[in-house]
C-alpha cells in the first residue's frame, strides 16, 4: 500500500481499527498464469500483465485455475508466432497496473510484422495495444499516394482482384468437373 | 505473411479512422473495398474555409490547432496556378501546380471541395465563407455543379457583408438537420493586442431547438476599458432590441482576463434582464428580455462563462482559430473581409509588421527547441526531395524529346500576388502541359477527376523546401537539364564533321605518300 493511501486510512476516525490492519496485511502473491504460441514456447506472465487481454482475463475468470493447474495446462494460440506472442507478452508486462501512454514507440516498424501484430492483438483483445498498432500501421502510409500505400500494404487493384477471382472460379470449376469425373469412373 | 487485404474489415476501419485527412482520401482511390471502409468510417474536420473573389478561389481545410491544408487557385491568362500548402505560412513551403485554364474557377472549386468533403460521413463543424458581394448568381449555379450531393455541416459562418447572400444558398449545399448556427462575424482591428480581447454576441433562437440559431458575433481587439464597455453594452441592447429579426434574443458580452478596477457595473433597465459572471477566466454580461429571462438561469453559476472564447476552458481550436484571424492581415491580406473597422488608416500595416515580427519569434523558438517535430507532409502538399526531383525531372526531360512533335504550350509561372509581402518566394518550375494533360479540364465531364490529378504528383514540380533544396533550386536543374541537352546536340553535329575531317586528312596523306 503506498504511503499516501496510508495517511488517509490512518486519518478516518470512523474505523480506526481497520486501517492498521490492512496497513500491516501481507500482501498477496501474484499468481502467474503460461501461454503458448505456434512454436510452443512457454511464456510466463502475471495475472496483472494478463489483464490488458480481455480474452485471456475471460478465460482465466471462467476456468478458476490454481497455479498449479496454470502450470500444467498453458494457454495455446496456435494462430499466433512465437516472436508475436513474445511481443505481446513484453507489451503487458511493461505497461502492467500502469495507466497507458498516448503514444507507443516500441512497437514494430516493419509492416509484415506489425500486420502480424495487429492480429494477434485483435485475437487477444488488448484494446490499447490494438489502438496503437493501428495508429502505426496509419503512419506507415502519411504522405502517401494511392499507388504508393497499394505498394506499402501491397494492395491489389480492382483489375488484379477481378483477374484473381476469375482464376480461382476456374481452378474450382476445373476441380469440380476432375471430381465428377472421378466419381463417374468409379461407379462405372 | 499477413497483409492489408488479409486484416479483417474491422481492424481495416479502426486503421482508417486514425489516417489523416488526404492519407483517407489517398486510401479511397487504392481500391473498390478499401474506398468502402473509408467511406464507413467517420470524420470530423473543425472548419473549412470556401472562398470566391474575382479570379482567385481559396479551399483552407482545418485539421486541427495549427493543422490545416491550403489550396488557392489563381486564374490567369495562361491556366490556372493552384497554390498549397500544409500548416505552413513559409512562402518557401507553398508548392505550385499548373491547371489548364477554365473558364469557371467557381465550379472548379467547388467541385474540388465536392469531392473531398461531400460525404455521409464527414462533418463539417463550421464552414467559412468569402464570395465576392457582388456575383450573384451562385443560387441557380451551386445546385447544378453539387448535383444533389451535400455537405454535413453544423455552422455556416460568414462576414457581415456575405451572410445574407450565404443564406440564399447554403440550403443547396448543405443537410437541413445538421445545419444548427448560422454566424455573422467581424473584427475591429486595434493596434493594441495581436488577438481578440471583447466579443461582444447575439444569438437569435427561433421556437424550438431543432431550429436554426442565428449568431452575430463582433471582437474587438482594444484592450477594455469603462469607455469600450459602455459601447459594447450599448450595442448589445440595441441588438436585443432589434425589431427585424423576431424570435428569443440572448446578447453578450465576454471580456477576456480583465482588471476589476475597469468593469463597470451592469446597467439595469425596464423590460430587460441582465446577470454579470465574473470568473478566474473572464467576465461576462448576459443581456435579454424580461419576458425570457427563465432563459438566463442556465447562465448562473457557471464555472467559466466565456464558452470557446476561453483559453483553458473552451473548444482549443477555436479558441487559437478567433484568436489567430486578424493574422491574415500577414498571411493572406486578400481574405480580409471580415475586418470591418481598424483603428486608423496605419493600423494595417502597424499590425502586418507586428505579426511579422511575432512570427519570427514563434520560428526562432521553434528552431531552438531540442527536438522539433518533424512530421511528414501530407498526400500532396509535401516537399520534393532532391533526388525525386531529379528523376522526375529525368522523365520530363525523356517525356519532351519523345513528344517533341506533340503541341505543348509553356507556362509561365508568376510570382501570386497573395505573397505580395513575401520577397523569398520560390517560384515553380514552369510545366510544359502535355495535349493528355490538358484534357484534363477541358472536357467538363472529367472535371471532377480534377481533385485527383491535383493531388497526383506526376506531372508536378513543387517548390524546394527551404532545408535541403536551398542550393539546388529548380530554375537551376532546369538548366542543367537544358545544358545537358545542348551538349547532346553539340556531339551529335560536331562528331561527322570531325569524323569526315580526319578521313580527309588521311586520304590526302595516303595520296600524297
């Protein structure tokens, strides 16, 4: 309990029993709970720094884990890389039980990392993280013209999605018409 | 590898919605789905400015405090010269573009401005506007240029001499239902203070709220004294009075930081209501009619009674937009209408050498700051870099010798008149406008592509930007290009002669050995 927290409890007259008390309570050891991601790493992290993920916090409120159930049965996100859960991981723990700044200078300037970041963090939802990787992947295209932001976010054209739906309706009609003709010749 | 098509539409709109002003613009024309999520997400701009005066058109759109994009076009004999610039009033960060001429500058503008803001989605908080008094012919006009596309705006705001001609015409541009406050507004230019120090405002309410408020707004720039009070409080009865515009009138006035020695006391008088705040901010003086005065009562008690007029309790853009207005006077002395009264035949110029030398202390502070922000230019409004130039100028030089036989006409470039105070403007290079380029404007159903090609910066030279293209301007890489150019010709015609020389010279040696 901080110092000034102390002083006001110690100041109310009303329950002057109270406040010694929980001045002098010890206090409670943070419980750890462990995530993994594709690479099957485990990871670590305090019931605190997990709060930022509404997912996890979800999770953890619904399941009612020991720590050593938490231990034994790891969180799996198997959508999501080693080295972006590590990130996301780093993130909670450095802004843990802290009120977060406006803006986030750490996190990845290269996009397919960040786009891999933004992700992740939807997937967990960690709201503040996810404003900040937006906010990123905004300024990745600040002063940009159309044909450079399709180059950044390589973005195709109209005349490119239109080219890559005609293929694919092809290709799928072709598999479709190899699989009648395959069901045929086995009935014969 | 994830990349932007593979992002969820939510995640894609939560990206739009933190892009800037021209990068959401850029983001529409990139593709079908992505003009999409662009248009299903919201924006608000503080406050748009539209001008129309004698040839020149003026679109300034507001971003935020000391955040705006600024486009002038300036009609001339030769095309149309488009001037921009982004959150700089350094004549060395206004580049220049070149348009075909046209012979409606006042549909070109407005079309840029219908396809930049013309939106579901995009409010307007206020739109400003100067037209020159005596064209009068925008109401039929302005229906058929906007083809039915509207403008989301919450205030109209014009100078006094405009408003009623503003109120012929802004049903045709704007949504009933979002249009809340129409304002006329003036200044009273005084040598004394750079800002404002006394607004002195009526607003006029007819029936209930969903109808339009009418606001008339007069600042005053004279430090306040008993004499200014007792004329601002005369005006405001006068208002309050003021038969022609029936409905619940509310005069008042709000003087910024003021000595308590020089407020006088509030003059009472038979079938008016008046209630004085004086706050740690300001003092104000509310005025109305005895038989409204219930609406007074919410005035009572307020923590700060200068509404956006407030430094530290206000809306902070308007408070630094009111504020910073008569630094037109420096900036762009062509809009100044909305100055009714200076001080004296010298206030003009004592103010535009007062701004002048307030600036650069503002630039000198600036550049003694340890870590200046160094933020990217928007989508066409950004400085050119050397290298860019280069090669653009490589294309053009390229594009010129493949379509030498191609009619091209040469523009001149002119220094604008709007930067008639500012001697250090570079000028653009001269574009050589291509017959393709030319189309552009010509065929009036392809004017509204015009926004884009205004933007594009394929067939643009800016201006170099003061840090890095001091030395390198582009009358100089023009020439180079043109040196470069000679020299080609210089190799082609001498290398024969020269070739044919020497084989005369060893036929008569041979002969003669």
């Amino acid at each position: 309990m901080s110092s000034t927290e102390q002083g006001t409890s110690s100041a109310a007259p009303a329950e002057p029993t109270t406040a010694p008390e929980s001045a002098a309570a010890p206090e409670v050891p943070e419980s750890f709970y462990y995530v993994h991601g594709k690479d099957k790493v485990v990871h670590k992290v305090s019931a605190g720094a997990l709060q930022h993920s509404a997912l996890i916090h979800g999770m953890i409120s619904n399941l009612g884990y020991t720590e050593e159930q938490a231990k034994a049965n790891p969180f799996p996100f198997e959508n999501i890389d080693g080295d972006i859960l590590q990130m996301v991981v780093d993130w909670c723990n450095q802004h843990k039980g802290k009120p977060t700044p406006p803006e986030d200078t750490n996190l990845p300037k290269q996009k397919e990392k960040l786009f891999d970041l933004v992700l992740a963090v939807n997937y967990l939802e960690i709201k503040e993280l996810l404003t900040y990787c937006c906010k990123q992947v905004a300024m990745m295209v600040k002063g940009k013209s159309p044909e450079e932001i399709r180059e950044i976010w390589m973005i195709p054209t109209d005349a490119e999605d239109e080219a890559a739906e005609k293929e694919a309706k092809k290709r799928a009609g072709k598999e479709a018409a190899g699989e009648t003709a395959a069901a045929a010749g086995d009935a014969k | 590898m994830v990349n932007w098509s593979q992002l969820p539409p939510e995640i894609k709109r939560h990206v739009a919605k933190k892009l800037d002003f021209m990068s959401r613009h850029a983001m529409k024309s990139t593709s079908h789905s992505d003009r999409l999520i662009v248009n299903s997400t919201s924006f608000e701009l503080p406050r748009v400015r539209f001008g129309y005066k004698g040839d020149r058109c003026l679109i300034v759109i507001y971003t935020g405090v000391e955040k705006f994009l600024r486009l002038e076009m300036i009609k001339e004999a030769h095309g149309i010269t488009v001037l921009r610039s982004e959150n700089s009033w350094d004549p060395k960060a206004i580049s220049s573009k070149q348009l075909p001429p046209t012979s409606d500058l006042f549909k070109l503008g407005l079309l840029f401005l219908k396809s930049l803001l013309a939106e579901k989605l995009i409010l307007i908080k206020i739109i400003e506007f100067e037209i020159d008094k005596n064209e009068k012919i925008f109401k039929n006009r302005i229906s058929g240029i906007m083809g039915g596309a509207k403008f989301r705006i919450n205030e109209i705001a014009a100078n006094t001499v405009n408003v009623e001609f503003v109120e012929e015409f802004m049903n045709f541009l704007t949504i009933r239902k979002d249009l809340k406050i129409l304002r006329n507004f003036d200044f009273h230019a005084f040598e004394e203070n750079l800002g404002f120090q006394l607004v002195a405002e009526v607003s006029t309410m007819h029936g209930g709220e969903s109808r339009l408020r009418y606001y008339k707004s007069m600042f005053y720039m004279n430090t306040v004294t008993p004499n200014t009070q007792n004329l601002s409080n005369d005006l405001l009865r006068n208002l309050v009075r003021d038969d022609e515009n029936e409905g619940m009138k509310l005069a008042a006035a709000h003087i910024l930081s003021p000595h308590i020695d020089e407020i006088l006391p509030t003059v009472r008088e038979e079938n008016y209501s008046a209630i004085r705040e004086h706050t740690k901010c300001g003092y104000s003086n509310f005025w109305m009619e005895s038989k409204n005065e219930k609406a007074l009562e919410k005035y009572t008690n307020l923590p700060c009674s200068l509404g956006n007029y407030c430094k530290d309790c206000g809306d902070p853009f308007e408070y630094w937009y009111y504020q910073n207005l008569p630094r037109r006077i420096l900036h762009e002395p062509f809009w100044t209408d909305f100055i009714s009264f200076y001080e004296n035949g010298k206030t003009e110029n004592v103010l535009r050498s007062k701004f002048r030398a307030d600036e650069n202390r503002k630039k000198q502070h600036l550049k003694n700051q340890k870590n200046p922000k160094n933020s990217k230019n928007s989508w066409g409004f950004g400085q050119i870099s050397v290298e860019k130039l280069m090669e653009k100028m490589g294309n053009f030089n390229g594009k010129n010798t493949k379509n030498k036989k191609k009619k091209s006409r040469k523009l001149a470039e002119k220094v604008p008149e709007i930067l008639e105070d500012s001697e250090d403007f570079q000028n653009s290079e001269d574009v050589e406008m291509s017959p393709e380029d030319s189309e552009v404007l010509e065929n009036p159903d392809d004017v509204e592509n015009a926004p884009e090609d205004l933007f594009s910066e394929d067939s643009e030279l800016q201006t170099a930007p003061e840090d890095n293209l001091d030395d390198v301007k582009d009358s100089e890489i023009s020439e180079d290009v043109r040196n470069s150019e000679n020299s080609k010709i210089l190799i082609f015609l001498l290398f024969p002669i020269l070739g044919a020389f020497i084989f005369y010279w060893i036929f008569i040696e041979f002969f003669a050995f």
